[in-house]
C-alpha cells in the first residue's frame, strides 16, 4: 500500500517527493476518503494522467476553483478570473488578455530586471561584506517579481511601498487555501486585497478617461471581433497576475540555487556554458515546481487508469510528481540535469489555462540567474535554514539565508 498523499501533513510538506514515487508506481489514481476539515479528493500524479486531464476541461473544469475548497475566489466576493473559468468563455477572455499582455511586452522589461537585479544583488553583497548572513529569498528572489508586476500594472514609484504588502498579504491568504474569515473585521490580510483591489479599480476608470501606455490601458484598449474586456474581467486579470506571479517566480529563482547547491557538477556545466542558463531554468522548475497541485473538478463520471471517478469530485493535479515521472522524464528524472531540454512539462500546466505569464517568469528568472552567477559563481544556499510557506498548492520559500557567497 503507497503512503497517503497528505498536503496538509507538514512532514509531507517538506518532503513530498517519496510518496510521490510511491503513488506513481502503486496508485497512481489515489482516492482519499473526507476527513475533518477536509473533502473527499482524488490525486492523479503520473504525467500522463495528469497531461490528459488538464488537457480536456470539459470533463475536468476549473469553473469550482482550483482548490480543495469549492468557490474560494467567489467567496471573497472577487470576479471570477480567467484560471478559474472554462472554455469556451475562458477562451474568448485569453484572446482579448493576450491581445494587451503579449510577449512584446515583457520581452521590453528585460533591462529594467536586469538594472534591478544587479542592484539586489549589490544588496546581498554588501551585507554579505558587513558580516551579516543575506538571506537570497528576501533581499533578491522575492523583490524582483514585485516589481515586475508593479511596472506591468502601471503602480508609480509612490505607490510601491504599498504595493509590495499587498502582494504579501495575497500571497498569504492564497497560500491558506482562501480561508480566511470574511466577517472579520480585524484581517490584515483581508483589508489590505480589499485595498488592492480599489487601487485597481480606480486605476481601471483612471484609463478608460484617457490613454496610456501601460497593461492596465491595454487591457482596457484590448479589442476582438468587436469585443472589449469589462472592468471586472480586468481587475481579476490583476488579481491572478499578483496571485500567480509572484512567489511561484519568486521561489524559482532561490530553488536554483539550492539545487545548484546539491549538485555542484551541475553549476560548473552551467558557469562553463552559460547560455543555457534560460533553458535550465524549465530544469529547475520541473524538478521543483513552484506549483505543486491544483484542483479540477469532474463534470460527469470517469474512468482514468482504470479508476472510476464519479461527477463533482475534485481532482488534484499533482504537478509537481507529474514533472519527476520515470516514465516521461527517464531514470533519471528525479535528477537536475542543466542539459536537458524538458520542452514539455507541467510546471506551468498544459492546455487551454498554460500559465500565461511563463514567459514573464522565464525572463525574470534567467536575468536573476545570469547576473547572480556572474557576480557569485559559486553561491550557495542554505535549505535547512530556509523557510517555506506552509501551503499544500505550492512549494515556496519564504525565507532562504544564503551559504557561502565569497567563493
Ligand atoms: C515560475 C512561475 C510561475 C509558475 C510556476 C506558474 C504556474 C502556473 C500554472 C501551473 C498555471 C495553470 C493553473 C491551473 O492549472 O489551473 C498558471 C496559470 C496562470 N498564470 Fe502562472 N505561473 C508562474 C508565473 C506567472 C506569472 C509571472 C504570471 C503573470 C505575470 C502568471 C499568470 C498566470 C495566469 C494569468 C494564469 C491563468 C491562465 C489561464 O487560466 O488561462 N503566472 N500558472
């Protein structure tokens, strides 16, 4: 008998990658009964089940959210967002969003990250000179998708020291499951998305009274056989750019170096052949990805593996053991490997809600990359000092002091 896929088991958590093994090859289709304070689910964690199911949201929607918990952004009384609607009505909202956020536009950022990166950088250098222990995630890995996202949506200098709490708060009620309590009057985290979202609402009409030249303006500009986004559709867009981009990115760039750090032959193939540093980074993703499950729910009942499951059941698509199948990925697949080229994956999913921002984080990460290792080859990072977010969707630092950054 495999052992149990627990998320909400911290043990788990911090180790989820033998059980993984173990349900791929013994119950690759794991049923889990309802217990306290959690549904009954099922976790589908070899790559190709996983690859198919994404793949057809007819039968496994997105429309009741990706969570265990059914309606968690309807709750909060927040619009429906793209990542949490089906074709064909997600399909028309891509198409207009894709219209304002294209690759263009964030392949125009790359020197503004590059500017920002090395000033993080000599950050993390000057406390290293001053005797203190920088710690990677806080003063590098985390700022760089904050700002990122504050320059997309158009936030002024002025306005950045309240962006940055927002985006934390976000990700932090995010991180619970959106299980926060709405008659509660005194929830920081609650107040400060309730904030945000005003900011974006008032930056929304700001646009649609006159033009301008950031995302915000575009997406209202966006036009498609004669169609236009709404204010809502905008704002959720804003909503699941900062919900989804940013720890995932963050956290990206710091998994790199810890697992630079456990593979040192690994980091003199990639200090000698630097130009596959963009390509790592799908490497460092696939082995640990920043998006460890999402829910789907079936719409009608079916059988994968020679599973039965039944209508409305939720269904995790467990990412993160998808991405270390033998069977896609060889023998070697739980193994970083800088050469390899996984052009298919499932770290930014597949199919009709592929992450649409993976070329934001792509860029962001090779950038941070590139300029870390050229001004700290041989830095390390320090895993069992770090920190994680205690989340049971996605494996994330929060805190990651670095080791040695003088070699
Ligand atoms: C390493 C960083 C990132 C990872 C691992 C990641 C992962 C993912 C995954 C797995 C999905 C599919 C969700 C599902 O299965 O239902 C997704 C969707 C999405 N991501 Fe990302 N993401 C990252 C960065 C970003 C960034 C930087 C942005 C925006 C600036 C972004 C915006 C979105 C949006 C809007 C969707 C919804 C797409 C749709 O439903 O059509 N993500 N992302």
């Amino acid at each position: 008998m495999a052992p149990s896929y627990d998320p909400f088991d911290p043990a788990f958590r911090a180790d989820p990658y033998p059980v993984y093994a173990a349900l791929r090859a013994e119950q690759p289709v794991a049923h889990h009964p309802a217990g306290p304070g959690r549904p009954e689910f099922w976790a589908l964690t070899r790559f190709a089940d996983v690859w198919d199911a994404v793949r057809a949201p007819e039968t496994f929607s997105s429309a009741s959210g990706l969570t265990f918990f059914p309606d968690e952004i309807g709750s909060l009384g927040l619009p429906p967002t793209l990542v949490m609607l089906d074709p064909p009505v997600q399909t028309r909202l891509r198409g207009l969003i894709g219209r304002a956020f294209t690759p263009r536009r964030i392949a125009e950022l790359e020197q503004k990250i590059r500017g920002f990166a090395k000033e993080r950088i000599a950050e993390l250098t000057a406390r290293a000179a001053d005797g203190e222990t920088p710690d990677l995630h806080q003063v590098l890995s985390a700022p760089i998708p904050v700002f990122v996202l504050a320059d997309l949506l158009g936030v002024p200098e002025r306005d950045r020291a309240s962006f940055t709490p927002w985006v934390s708060a976000l990700t932090e009620i995010q991180n619970d499951g959106f299980a926060v309590d709405l008659n509660d009057g005194e929830s920081t985290g609650l107040h400060a998305v309730t904030e945000m979202m005003g900011y974006f609402s008032d930056a929304i009409a700001h646009r649609r009274t006159c033009e301008h030249d950031d995302l915000i303006g575009a997406l209202v500009a966006a036009e498609l056989d004669g169609q236009r986004l709404t204010d809502w559709d905008i704002l959720g867009f804003c909503f699941v750019m900062v919900a989804g981009g940013s720890d995932t990115t963050a956290s990206l760039i710091s998994h790199a170096i810890t697992l630079l750090t456990e593979a040192p032959a690994q980091r003199e193939v990639l200090l000698a052949e630097p130009e596959r540093i963009g390509t790592s980074v799908l490497e460092f993703l696939r082995l640990e990805s920043s998006v460890q499950a999402l829910a789907r729910t079936t719409t009608r009942e079916v059988s994968v593996a020679g599973v039965t499951i039944p209508a409305r059941a939720k269904v995790m698509m467990v990412y993160g053991s998808a991405n270390r199948d033998p069977e896609e990925f060889g023998p070697d697949a739980h193994l970083l490997d800088v050469r390899r080229s996984p052009d298919r994956h499932l770290a930014f999913s597949s199919g009709p809600h592929f992450c649409i921002g993976s070329h934001a984080a792509r860029l962001q990460a090779t950038v941070a990359l590139q300029e870390l290792l050229a001004a700290h080859p041989r830095i390390t990072a320090d895993a069992d000092a770090g920190v994680r977010h205690d989340s049971y969707f996605v494996r994330a630092w929060k805190s990651l002091p670095c080791g040695d950054l003088s070699a």
